[in-house]
C-alpha cells in the first residue's frame, strides 16, 4: 500500500521560471493538503482541496501560487515567476474522508524547491 | 502569531531513560492534537493524536498527555531509543472553526544518546 507519492523531490528553477510540484494521495483518501516549510521554521498550512473543489486556501499567498485537484490524476501545486523567497520544502498530506472527527494526516516524502 | 510553540528547539538524553517533549497552545478552539516525527529529507510521520475531550493517550512507548486549562501537551518517550532521535513536531486543528487543517509548532530535534 503506497504513501503518499510527490514528485519530483528535488526541483531547481531560476528566477521567473514555473513550478509544478505533484502529489498523488494514499489509496483511498480523497483529500489533500499542501504544505510549505521554509528553512529552520516549521510547517505552514497552505490550501486543503477535495477532488475537483478547493475548499480553504486561507494559507496560499494571495499571487502567482495556485492549487488544483482534478476529477482524474495528481493533486497539482503550482507556482509561477517563482522567487528567491520561494526556496522551501513543500509537503503533501492526504487523509481518508470518512474518518469523522478524527483525519490524520499521513505526508509525503516533499518536494525541495530551489530558486537560483 | 504562533498559534503552537515548541519553547526547546533541542532535547537529549540518554538510551533508556524517558524522553519529554512539550507544546503550548493559544488558540482555545483547537480540539485535537497531534504528534508527528520526522527525519531529514523526509516528510513528517504521524505518531499519536489526542482529542480534546481526552486527558491521556497511550500507544506503545508513547504517551500523549493534554492539559486543557494550561493548553499545555506533551509527548513522553520511554525508554527512549536512539533510533528516536529526530524532530518532533507538534501540531493542532480547530475542527469547528478552521477545519482539517493542522498548525504546527517550529519542532523540537531530539537526540538520544546510546
């Protein structure tokens, strides 16, 4: 039974350039969240969607992030004219959603965002 | 504003012995709390949860205890192994008000010594 899956792990980028950083959530769980670790800090809540809906991306910085999770494959986060300041571990959890109260949530391995 | 603070960025002890990891809270809507450890380049592995309508939750060698009215938890390790040496972080979610997501503490690098 696989984890979470999130590809690639490492990505370097130059100033300007797109970022797309992929996660496929544990077999069965149909939400997922994105994360951001900047160095030496903790994690940082960004966006929580379920298949095809957003649903709190109180989290996102208000330009150039966006988030999807379509009907079929990868939930999707990306980033565009990245920035310096964009350099950070971004993790993807997902949970099961018929856990009621109770969603732990189980995180990928995350993807290393390097901007030059 | 840091809603979860970890005050000890670092925490060693010895083989054996009890390992004490602790985390504060501000935000009196947060009514379930986790704890998960991770490891360098990887990501964060879900250890033990604790509802708010709880005191206590055990799991193996750990234990999860919450105070309430201190909105204080904390995370006890025994006996303590070196393969437990890692960062452990804290993490909290307000179910009613903020749904799923989880606030997390900046972490806390335990390392116990063989």
């Amino acid at each position: 039974n696989a984890g979470v899956m999130q590809n690639p792990r490492h990505l370097v980028r130059r100033r300007g350039q797109e970022a797309r950083l992929r996660c496929s959530p544990m077999k069965g769980h149909s939400h997922v969240y994105w994360y951001r670790q900047l160095p030496e800090e903790g994690l940082k809540f960004m966006v929580y969607l379920q298949k095809e809906n957003i649903i709190d991306e109180s989290g996102m910085p208000k330009e150039r992030f966006s988030a999807e999770f379509p009907k079929e494959g990868p939930s999707i986060l990306r980033i565009q004219q990245v920035v310096r300041g964009d350099s950070a571990a971004y993790f993807c959890a997902s949970s099961h959603p018929n856990r009621g109260a109770y969603n732990e949530q189980f995180f990928g391995p995350g993807t290393r965002l390097t901007v030059l | 504003d840091q809603q979860v603070k970890q005050n000890s960025p670092s925490l060693s002890v010895q083989e054996g012995r009890i390992s004490i990891l602790n985390c504060d809270y501000t935000n009196s809507m947060f009514d379930y709390f986790l704890w998960y450890k991770k490891y360098p380049a990887e990501g964060p592995t879900f250890l033990i949860s604790i509802s708010s309508i709880k005191d206590k939750n055990e799991d193996g060698r750990f234990t999860v205890f919450l105070n309430k009215s201190a909105k204080h938890l904390s995370l006890h390790i025994v006996p303590s192994q070196p393969g437990d040496s890692a960062v452990y972080f804290c993490a909290a979610s307000a179910r009613e008000t903020s749904g799923s997501r989880l606030t997390f503490g900046e972490g806390t690098q335990l390392t116990v010594n063989p």
